[in-house]
C-alpha cells in the first residue's frame, strides 16, 4: 500500500476529472470477476457521488445487485461482441451492438476493468468517453491513464490500482455484499429442518484443475454432518452430478435451482463454507461467511482471500502440469490439454482441522 495524501492507498491516486455525470465500468466474466471489482466501485461511487455509475457486465450481475444497496447505479448486460463476451450461441451483430452503445451515450468517464485492454480498450471507446482508464498490455491501444497490466496481480488490488488513475483512492480492500431480510427469509425455506451451526460446501470450479477431488470434500462433509451440523451441497444446475454424488456420499442435502437471493442467504447462514478458487467462494466471503478453501498457488497471487483469521487458505504448490509436466506457471505458454486436478496434493485432514477451528470460534 501507498501512503497518499488521501491515505493508503495501491498505488497513485491521480487528480479527479470535472463534470462526470456518467461512468461506465467495464466487467464480464462471472461471478468471482464481478466480486473482484466490488472495491473498485465502490471507491468510485465515493469519489464520484453525484454521478451514474452504470456497470457493464452480464445478466448474473443484475441478479446480484437487484434489490440491495450496491455502489452501481444500474447495470447494463453486455452484447455478443468478439473477446469481449462471447455467450454460447448467440451471434455477433453489429446493428445490434452499435444500438446499445448508442443508447448507453453520453459516458463522461470509463473505467476498464476487464483485463489487458487489448479488446476492451477499444470496445469502451465506442462509447466516445471523455475520459478512459485502465490496464493495459503492450499490444494494447492506450487510455488517458493506464497502468501496466501484469498477469500476476490481485484482481481487486488492480482494479483499485485503476480506480486510483481516476481519481479515486480506497474504500474498502475486500468485496461486500449487503444481505437482505428478503435473502434470510428465501434461504431459511430451502433450509427448513436442518440443525445448526450450518456448514455450506461448494465443490465446484469453472476450470476443472481448481477442483479438488470430490471425494475429498464428500469425507469432510460427512465428519462434520456427523458431528451434528447441517450440512449443505451447493452448485449450479450444470453442476448437479457432481453436487448430488457428494452430498449423497455425506449425507447432506444438495441445493443446485438456487435463486441468487436465496444462495446469499444461504451463505450467510454459514458458520463456516468450504470450497474451490470460485464463485460461490467469493461470495460467501464477502457476505460475511467464514471460509476453507483449496487453492493452486497462483490462483492465490490472483484471488486469494487478504486475512487469515475468518479466511482459511490452503495451497497447492504444483508447478507442472501433473500428465505432461508443461510449466503451468508460465502465463506466456499456452494452456495444456489436459484437466487433471493441480490442487489434489492439498490433505483432507488438513481442510477438516480448519473448518473444525472456524466451527469452534477460533
């Protein structure tokens, strides 16, 4: 952290721009992707009070912000568009998109928070911004204020780190989600009849090689459903085979048609949560649940949780692919083949005596 004027800080924080009535901040991907910029906008909400804060993501980040406090002002889901978000099965039209970039004008500042810039940079200044930030790669077309984009960075230390070029120092360091009365009162009908302290598990991933075995988390599951806590297996519908296999070995109950109302008050339930680098992850964090999770160790660098009491990390060291031993820390290689777990070195004795410490208060 930079001691600034304005306090700590990651990174310079630059000059505030004039008359900004309208920012648009771009951020696809998923679930965890969104969370990570969290912090950020909520720094520009701060910095920028008055004006519109319109996030351009996905459908799955309407959902999140729907009906709570949020620092966005509304969100927009992106169109078909190449390397920028790319649905399965819908086409590119470019009417179409030229229609929503029309309708979103006029953007006095974009802030680009959707990785190296090299087509991100370009779709945002489609929308003839003022002003444009972010990171950059050395391909990359420039912004007004850009930083170098580094693969290895925290995704919320760097989306601060662009937010700081617009003016806009620190709020917070990690994501929070307010939970509301509506998200208690849908979780406690999915919830109905299981005892407390409740433990949620999520053993999934978007990249399978973040997976740790299911099996692994099944025998955790099933000494803590055991030991008398409800215990719960969540997932998304796509995730189903896998959610029932595991909460049928431990006895728990599966949960995959969740709304996202009822998946935050669920996790916020928790009294402890147990899972993969995901989504799902992120999100029991920052509403508040404490967490076990299983990480690779780059994945760490890049999303991993900043303190250690309520959030419990462990790591597995595996730097070459486990079948054809190519080097899965170098970014420049292209991605192997192969899916093969590269977190299954973590023990299971060791992520039990972690949920069994959160469990105990300690």
């Amino acid at each position: 952290m930079v001691n600034s004027e304005h306090g700590p800080s990651v990174g310079p924080i630059e000059a505030k721009w004039p008359d900004v009535r309208r920012i648009a901040v771009l951020r696809g991907g998923g679930l965890g992707d969104l969370l990570f910029a969290v912090p950020a906008m909520t720094a520009l909400r701060a910095a920028y009070p008055a004006a519109e804060i319109v996030l351009l993501g996905t459908e799955l980040h309407r959902a999140l912000f729907d009906g709570r406090p949020a620092p966005v002002t509304e969100v927009w889901p992106l169109p078909p568009y190449p390397n920028v978000h790319e649905p399965a099965g819908q086409p590119f039209d470019e009417s179409e998109q030229q229609a929503w970039f029309d309708a979103l004008k006029p953007v006095d500042l974009a802030v680009q928070l959707h990785g190296g810039g090299r087509n991100s940079n370009p779709f945002l200044r489609k929308l003839d911004p003022k002003y444009l930030v972010g990171a950059r790669t050395p391909d990359a077309a420039e912004a007004d204020r850009w930083l170098p984009f580094r693969y290895y960075q925290h995704e919320v230390l760097r989306a601060l780190e662009v937010a700081g070029l617009a003016g806009a120092p620190p709020v917070e360091l990690e994501p929070s989600i307010a939970v509301t009365d509506a998200d208690r009162a849908t979780a406690d009908e999915v919830l109905d009849g299981l005892p407390d302290p409740l433990v949620v598990f999520h053993p999934g991933a978007g990249d399978p090689r973040r997976r740790w075995p299911a099996e692994r988390f099944a025998e955790v599951a099933a000494k803590l459903a055991g030991a008398g806590c409800g215990v719960v297996v969540i997932g998304a519908p796509d995730e189903r085979d896998l959610v029932e296999r595991v909460a049928s070995q431990a006895g728990a109950r599966p949960l995959t048609s969740l709304s996202m109302s009822a998946l935050i008050g669920v996790l916020a339930r928790a009294k402890a949560f147990a899972g993969n680098d995901s989504g799902p992850r992120h999100l029991a964090a920052a509403v508040g649940a404490p967490t076990v999770s299983v990480y690779w160790m780059g994945n760490v660098v890049n999303a991993g949780p900043l303190g250690r009491s309520r959030h419990r990390v462990l790591i597995s060291w595996t730097s070459r692919c486990p079948v054809c031993g190519v080097d899965c820390t170098r970014e420049d290689l292209p991605r192997c083949e192969h899916d093969d777990s590269f977190v299954a070195t973590v023990p299971t004795a060791e992520v039990l005596s972690e949920m069994e410490e959160l469990l105990a208060g300690r």
